[in-house]
C-alpha cells in the first residue's frame, strides 16, 4: 500500500486500503487489501465506499485466503472492464505474482522474486519486489 501511494504520489490515482469494497459483475462484493483506481473514480452511490472502476487490485496470500483469491474471486474480478491488473503477494516468501490483461482481453502471467521489479504499465509505474518485502523477513535477534 505504501509503496504504490509513493509510486503514484504526482498521479491521478487514488489508493485504497482493505476498507475500500469493490463490486464486481453479478453484484458480488469484495474488500481486496489494496485496489488501485485512476482519473475518475465511480463509486455505487453517493456513500462512496462501494469502487466500481479499479485498475489494480492487490491480494496478500493466507492459507486461508488463497484458493479463493486465485480461484474464484479472481474470477470475479476479471468481470470489472477496466481491471488491468491482479497481484498476488505471498506472506511466508519473496513472491509476487502479476497478472497483467492484453488490450485483446487475454492475462499474462509473470512471477517475481528478489531483485525484480513489478511493471505496473498500466500506472506508469514500476515498484521494486526487495521494496514491497522491506523489513518483512527479519531474523530473530539474539535478545541483549
């Protein structure tokens, strides 16, 4: 979340927390951990906690949570028009995997690790895997 608001600081583009619902074809509701919409947002109704138009939704794997993120929430999601972007971020290891749609509709499928960098063309922005895990995997410290 953080590092996509400094990535998109000087755009028009809003970044939304797990407190943003999105609402997908067939009225099915979501709360992804971070959705990403740019120029006009459109929201359900004027309670304006309800986005209709993002760009980027951002899912951070569970055991709990991640055969429905891949599966049928990602499902969901493909319905929104203009969703141009899905990732996956994994909790237990540096893995971002980026799910980008062709303009002709189809989804490309990259996975990243350490030392790359997640390409959001879509943004016009590019962010840094090391960056996203910063401080995420720290070794236990001997106590003093």
């Amino acid at each position: 979340l953080g590092e996509l608001r400094n990535a998109l600081f000087d755009r028009p583009c809003e970044v939304h927390g797990s407190d943003m619902r999105v609402k997908t074809a067939g009225a099915k509701y979501h709360y992804p951990d971070v959705s990403v919409v740019c120029g006009n947002p459109s929201f359900e109704d004027d309670t304006r906690d309800v986005l209709l138009n993002p760009k980027l939704i951002v899912e951070v794997l569970s055991d709990s949570t991640e055969k429905y993120d891949r599966g049928d929430k990602f499902a969901s999601y493909r319905t929104i028009g203009g969703l141009e972007d899905y990732v996956l971020v994994s909790q237990t290891e540096v893995l971002v995997e980026h799910y980008h749609r062709h303009p002709e509709g189809g989804w490309m499928y990259r996975v990243l690790g350490p030392g790359d960098q997640l390409d959001l063309v879509s943004l016009g922005c590019r962010i840094s895997v090391d960056r996203i895990y910063h401080r995420v995997f720290l070794e236990a410290q001997p106590a003093a």
